[in-house]
C-alpha cells in the first residue's frame, strides 16, 4: 500500500499510480490500496465503514478525486461498493424527518454486490398513504440544495422482474428531487422526479410561483419512453432549481439529451429541496393484481453543485463503472 499526504502534488501521484485499486481520504493521508491485503493495514475508520468489504469497485473518472480532495464533496451520493461517501440510508418507509418506520418486515432497502435494492411488496405496512423503501439522507435533508445554483444529477437503475402488461396505469416514483414545504403547503408533486407510469418511464417537473401552495399543481411530462426490465438505464439532469422563472431543466437518457425546459422549476418555499430514490407507491396502485413486489436496483446516485468541474459524462462514465 502507498500513503501519501493529502496536497496538491500527490494527488495526481495517487491517481497515476499503478496497480491500484482504491484510494480513501482519511486523516490526512491518502491510502492507495494496491493489493486485496492492503485493506487490513488501512486505519481504524476506514476499515469500521468497509465492514469487512474488500472490493475493487469505486467511482473512477479522473475528475471524480480532485472534486472529492477538493472539499467540493456531492450533495448526494450513494454508491453500492463503499460507505466512504454514502449518506445514511434509511429504509422501511422513510419519513421526512429521516426516520426508518417499520412496514412490518426488514431488508427493504439493502446491498449486494454492483448495486443497492430497494424493495416493496403489498404485505408491508403502508406509510403515509404508500408503500416506500427509499434511499435518503437526514444530513441533506437539514441542509438542503440551493436555488439559483446549477446541480448535476445522475442515477443508474434496474427494473427487475417488473410486470408491466398487469399494470396499464400504476405510477411507482424511483427518483426524486423533493421540496421542503412551508407551514400551509399543500404536499405536492416533487419538482423534479422520474416514475414508471405503466410501461412507460416518465421524466416530470412541477413549479408554483405562489407564496403558498393551497393544492394540487399540475405534473409537466417532459420525457416519456418505453420502459425495460433487468437491463440498466442511466438518467442524468443539469438542474436550477428556481420558483422566479430563471430555473432550467436538461434531461439524458444513457448519455443522450432527451428533453430541454426553461422556466420556473420549484416550489416558492423557504428551503429549498432534497433528494431521495427508491421505491415510492404514494397512491398505494402499485401492485396490480398477480404483482408480488416492486424490485429495483440502483447503481448509484450523484448529486453535486455544477461548479464542482465534475460533468455529467463523467458521472454517466462512473455509474457504468459500477
């Protein structure tokens, strides 16, 4: 294993370096992992998150590690293959407040290897009129994304085994960018959010201008297209979120530009929004008849400030790396 102080010089180094198979930040040092054995001389810390995983697998575009050195750290991101840069995840029906309820049975949100699961089925406890088991971040939930400010967003995911000739018309939310609502607000629609409406996956956005959201807003489809089962799909978003009309909205489908928006994206709230994925039935239709579970598998999430220089391609080259 190769250690180097964290600076300027050596961060290259540790990225030039070969074999390598991992490099983490920790007390000043990076530690490049050259061999499956270099896990048990990592730091105590280092090796309480791994809990025991020595895997080879980790986020790899040469833009990924200044941006991470940097401070320039996502807002969001999850990755299957290490708890390094994991936000907690919460399952079993999260609650705003990043509280896990019970749905009556464990391990509805969890790890394998190359991805983390997200799973419901009709025997769960519902939560707050659906059945959920999402990915989600307490810590980003306090603190919020800005408006005004430039995100990349992108997500890997798998539909698996899903049933779509029994399901003509069930809407299962898997990805979302959440508002905080004021005290009065209706609970709407997110500002930004992908489902599986049917057979179809369904890219929609949501605004309202008003002080106050007193009902329902109307759901603005930007992108539709076939979906598929047990075959990955990457989504990516460059997003401002705005409720004055200076908001923007790109979407890409495995790396190409499907759909373009300008105008106000949000909701005019005191905080601004959140992200979370997962499996999300809020009208509780998601299990048409013959349909045992709703099964998804994620690759990863990243969200981060577009300032951080680390592009959408990038992040679209990553979640493949998974």
């Amino acid at each position: 294993m190769k250690i180097y102080p964290i600076n300027d010089a050596n961060l290259p180094v540790s990225q030039a370096y070969r074999p390598q198979l991992e490099r983490f930040f920790q007390g000043g040092n990076i530690y490049v992992v050259e061999a499956a054995g270099d896990y048990a001389g990592l730091p105590q810390p280092i090796l309480d998150l791994l809990k025991g995983r020595t895997s080879t697998a980790f986020l790899k575009s040469p833009s990924f590690y200044p941006m991470y050195y940097k401070g320039l750290l996502a807002k969001f991101l999850v990755h299957p293959e290490t708890d390094l840069t994991t936000m907690t995840i919460d399952s079993n029906g999260t609650t705003a407040a990043g509280v896990s309820s019970t749905v009556g049975k464990a391990n509805r949100v969890y790890s394998i290897p190359g991805a983390i699961v997200s799973r419901i089925e009709p025997t769960d406890t519902p939560v707050a009129h659906g059945y959920r088991g999402e990915i989600f971040s307490p810590t980003l939930y306090a603190q919020k994304l800005a408006f005004g400010t430039p995100y990349n967003i992108a997500v890997g995911l798998k539909l698996c085994s899903w049933d779509f000739i029994n399901s003509p018309s069930t809407r299962m939310i898997i990805f979302q960018v959440r508002q905080t609502e004021d005290p009065g607000d209706y609970s709407g629609i997110p500002p930004l959010f992908l489902s599986v409406v049917g057979s179809k996956f369904r890219i929609s956005y949501a605004y309202n201008e008003a002080a106050i959201t007193t009902g329902p807003v109307t759901e603005r489809i930007l992108y539709e297209f076939d979906a598929i089962s047990d075959q990955w799909v990457y989504f990516g978003f460059r997003a401002i979120f705005s409720y004055t009309g200076q908001g923007y909205l790109d979407a890409y489908v495995n790396g190409s530009l499907v759909g373009r928006y300008d105008g106000s994206l949000g909701y005019n709230d005191k905080l601004g929004n959140f992200a979370k994925m997962g499996c999300y039935d809020g009208a509780g239709d998601g299990f048409p008849s013959g349909v045992a579970s709703r099964e998804i598998h994620y690759k990863g999430c990243i969200l981060i400030e577009e300032k951080a220089g680390y592009s959408l391609p990038d992040m679209y080259a990553d979640l493949q790396a998974v």
